[in-house]
C-alpha cells in the first residue's frame, strides 16, 4: 500500500480523489494506492471521509509514510514553498500547475534529482492530453524543428463561436463565462498569458534549456474582429490562438492569433478543445489532441503521473533536466519571419507597390493579402503606409 497526499480539493483535486477512490489502480502501479491525506483550508463536513482533511501543511510534511503529493493548489504561493519543501523532505511531487512550473521548474526538478524523486507535470501543458512524456520519451529518436499548439481551451471556444456562429468576441467571452469555461477575470486567457506559460514549458522540454516564459512575445485574441475571422474563412483559414516556438540558432517563439489553413489539423480543433503539432526530423508532423481542461481530463493525467511515481518507488527515476541558458536564448520578435495577413482600404497599386506580387483579393470593399515570408520589422516598415485594418501572422503547417 502506498500512501499519497491532495493538496487542494477544487475541482482538478476532487476531480483526483474521485478517479482513486474508483480505483486504487494496484495492477497499474504495482502497489494499491491509499490517499492518507487532502490539505485544504475550507472546511467539508458532508464528505464521506472528512476525517482525512487537515489544513496543516505539516502532517503532510513531517508524515513519513507519504510517498507522493499531488499538487492542485496552482499559483506560486503557497505551492512553491511547499513543493521545495516536499521534495527536500524526500516526497514525490504530481502537479497541474504550470505557472510553478514555469516560473520554477528548472530549480524543483534539480532538487528533485538530488533526493532520486521525480517531479511530474503532465497536466501543466493540454490538461489531459500525453504531450510531456511523449516529449521525454517517445519522440527522443526526433530532432523536434517545431511546435505549434492551440493550448488554452478558453480563447479555443470563444474563436470558435465567432467562426461558426457569427458572434462578436465580447459576444463569445460572455457566452464563455456563462459557460464556466472562462474566468469573471478572463484576463489570463484571453492575453495570451496562460498558452505562454504552456509553450515556454514544451519549448524547454523539447530542447532541454530552460525558456522564460517573461521573455516570450505574447499577444491575445482582444483585437480579432468578426471581420477578422469571416474574411480568413473567405481565404480558406480559421483564426486561432497559437504558441510556437522553432529552433533556429535562436528559439523563435511567441504567443499570438494565427490564421490556420483548413487543411492544416489544428483547424479542426474547436470549442474547448486542445491540440498541439510537433515536427519532427524524422517522424514528420504529428498531432496530440483532446481536452485541454476540465476536472476528470487534467485529473486524469495526474494519476497517470501518480501511477508513474509508485511503479518506480524502488527504482532509480527518469530524470527531467533542464538547462539555465548562458544568455537569452530567444530570439527578438522584430526578427522573427513570418507570412502575414493583412486587411486595409489602401488601392491595389498601392499593395503591389509594396509587397509585390501578392495576391489581393476584394472583400466587403476591403483589400485583403497575405505577404511573402517576411522578417517581422521589414513588414511593419512596409506595412505602415497602407493604414491596416488588420494584421494577423499565418501559420505554415
């Protein structure tokens, strides 16, 4: 019997409790599995085992026989400390929290090697979706060239209505919110900043260096107009919320709108879904796709993580390394090379004069183009006379 802790019972750690109690997964793990303890600062007398509740981090802590913590508080304070601490006292660490993961990872997984403990993140990036351990593991024979995910299930859904359904985004966002898929404060979605934190955690997996995700160029989904998105249907994409990162001699990374080609699968990922295409050298292009959020899909991947811990507990751990990069290691923004889509009233002449060649297309008594590859601070220099509406990268895949 192992012996495991929850800290905190919102809906991904009740969602975790639920998925053991249904089964202890003692074929899976070698070893039934037994939650000793859930750590949570409210009270929850109608629950069937409420005397396994404490609000004192330190019965955790100072508790021998717990092998593994499952971390489900999310936000750095206090899951950082607490993490550190667990992992020097000797204890297993599962966790969802991609903010902790990004802001710390590099410094909890070198503890973790240290003390022959694994840290395990699956659910930080896709909710349920196997994309870490497929990174880890089994696309190692791969040069990783590139990725490109739709990885916030939130801004996924409201880019979707606006697609389908013709709605505004303030439209969607409220429809989101009525829905539980986005926040009171959407802030951290709809910004862009919830993907950073996900893309930056796969581009450190992917190269083994350390990405700071304070770095990265991150722009949300706040100005795409319903105009936006029915004239890139017209022209054959969809408008998603995309991270991306490339390894050139420079991590070329970013989060932004992208307009996707329908033949391309992330255009087929709607509503709250997520997907994530990983190039490889010699595998080519696959696709990880499923929920990206939801109680029982990121919970789902915890215990997967759980399971993962136990069936090692007298082995030595697959360790995850990242290293602290000698100077910065991303590539500016303005030297990025892109396609770009572009909306504007300016004359045909006008367009040809400048790009050259591009095909200009007339709709709802707009110019409408999509550039040549470009560095970023050329098109902006080139850009800027025709006063455009609208400019949005494209994705090649």
């Amino acid at each position: 019997m192992v012996k495991i802790a929850i800290m905190g019972y919102g809906t991904v750690g009740s969602g975790v409790y639920d998925i053991i109690k249904a089964d202890n997964f003692a074929y899976e793990a070698m070893n039934p599995i037994e939650i000793k303890y859930i750590l949570d600062i409210r009270d929850f007398p109608d629950h069937p085992e409420k005397q396994i509740f404490t609000k004192d981090f330190n019965d955790i802590l100072n508790d021998d026989e717990i092998y593994c913590v499952v971390e489900a508080m999310g936000g750095l304070k206090p899951a950082y400390e607490f993490t550190k601490a667990l992992l020097m006292a000797g204890k297993n660490v599962v966790t969802s929290n991609k903010e902790l993961v990004a802001t710390h990872g590099p410094e909890l997984l070198k503890i973790a090697k240290e003390n022959n403990l694994n840290y395990l993140f699956e659910a930080s990036v896709g909710g349920g979706i196997p994309i870490i351990k497929p990174l880890c593991s089994s696309l190692k024979a791969n040069t990783v060239k590139k990725i490109a995910g739709i990885l916030n299930g939130t801004t996924n859904f409201i880019l979707t209505q606006m697609i389908d359904e013709g709605m505004s985004f303030k439209d969607a966002l409220k429809m989101a919110q009525d829905n539980g898929y986005a926040e009171r404060d959407p802030s951290a979605d709809i910004e862009g900043h919830d993907a950073c934190r996900k893309i930056a955690i796969l581009a450190s997996l992917a190269w083994g260096e350390y990405v700071n995700y304070k770095d990265i160029w991150t722009e949300g989904i706040t100005k795409i107009t319903l105009e936006d998105v029915e004239t890139a249907s017209k022209l054959g994409y969809s408008v998603k919320l995309i991270g991306y990162c490339q390894k050139r001699e420079k991590l070329a990374i970013w989060v932004s709108p992208m307009l996707v080609r329908h033949s391309c699968p992330l255009s087929a990922a709607n509503g709250v879904f997520n997907a994530i295409l990983v190039d490889g050298n010699y595998l080519g292009q696959s696709m990880f796709y499923g929920q990206g959020a939801g109680k029982f899909a990121t919970a789902s991947a915890m215990v997967a993580d759980v399971i993962e811990s136990v069936r090692h507990i007298n082995a030595k751990k697959a360790y995850i390394e990242w290293n602290m990069p000698e100077k910065n290691n991303i590539l500016p923004i303005s030297e990025s090379e892109n396609r770009y889509f572009v909306r504007t009233k300016a004359e045909k002449g006008s367009i040809k004069k400048i790009f050259g060649n591009v095909s200009v297309n007339e709709i709802n008594g707009e110019r409408v183009f999509i550039t040549d590859i470009i560095k970023e601070c050329d098109f902006e220099s080139k850009v800027k006379p025709l006063s455009p509406i609208s400019k949005i990268r494209v994705l090649d895949a």
